[in-house]
C-alpha cells in the first residue's frame, strides 16, 4: 500500500504501478527504478523480479566495495559473467516442433503456469491469471 499524502491510497502487488507511484530521490534507487521501467516497457512484466536481481547483486558487491575493491571491478566481471551466461542459454535444446493437439495443450498448459507463477495454475484455469 501506498500513500500519497493527500489521504489517496493505492494498493497493488503490480510492481510497475508501485513504480509509477514512487518519487525516488537516492541515486541507485533510481538506477534500480529505471530498470524496472525499462523492463516494463520493454517486456510487460518482470520489475519485481529485475528490482529483486539488483538488489541482491549489490548486496553480494557490498562488502567487496568497502574492503576497497573498486567499482569498474564489478562492472567488468559482471559483463563476462553476462557473456558466459548468454553463451550457456544458447547451448541449450528449444525444439519446437510440430506435435498433436493434446501434447500441445500440455505444453501451453505449462507455459500459463509459469505465467501464473506461485500462486497456483489449478486455482487459476477457471478464472486465468493475471
């Protein structure tokens, strides 16, 4: 829930519509806004998660930065880490193949519960998930 101060409260669990409603002043936290914004604009989904990834890189990066590693250490390592990870996705399988009515139902079945997420596909095939 937030509150805007002039007694207009919103509550979402959408993290782009938290985003909207934030009026960040702290630099990183403005880096990790724009992220955000940039993935919902981009994909249409996904700021928790990309907000969650930052945090938790800068968490991990914290201790190095205050026993004096600098920066640009960071930034190198994370775009070879970048690299060998893009690499990795490409080596794996995606067949997409012609398949039988019922096995790609299974299959769409599968991808709606990902979309879904934690909150459960069974719960959701009646009503569909947001």
């Amino acid at each position: 829930m937030i509150n805007d101060g002039s007694r207009k409260a919103t509550i979402s669990n959408v993290g782009a519509s938290i985003l909207k409603l934030l009026d960040v002043v702290h630099l990183t936290a403005k880096t990790l806004v724009d992220m955000a914004r940039a993935q919902d604009a981009e994909v249409g989904d996904g700021t928790t998660t990309v907000t969650t990834l930052a945090k938790e890189f800068l968490k991990l990066a914290r201790p190095y930065l205050e026993d004096g590693v600098h920066p640009k250490v960071f930034v190198h390592s994370s775009r070879i880490a970048e690299r060998m990870s893009l690499r990795k996705v490409e080596e794996l399988p995606c067949h997409i193949k012609k398949v039988v009515p019922s096995e790609q139902r299974q299959m769409l079945e599968k991808c709606a519960a990902a979309r879904c997420g934690p909150q459960g596909f069974l719960r959701q095939t009646r009503r569909g998930c947001s």
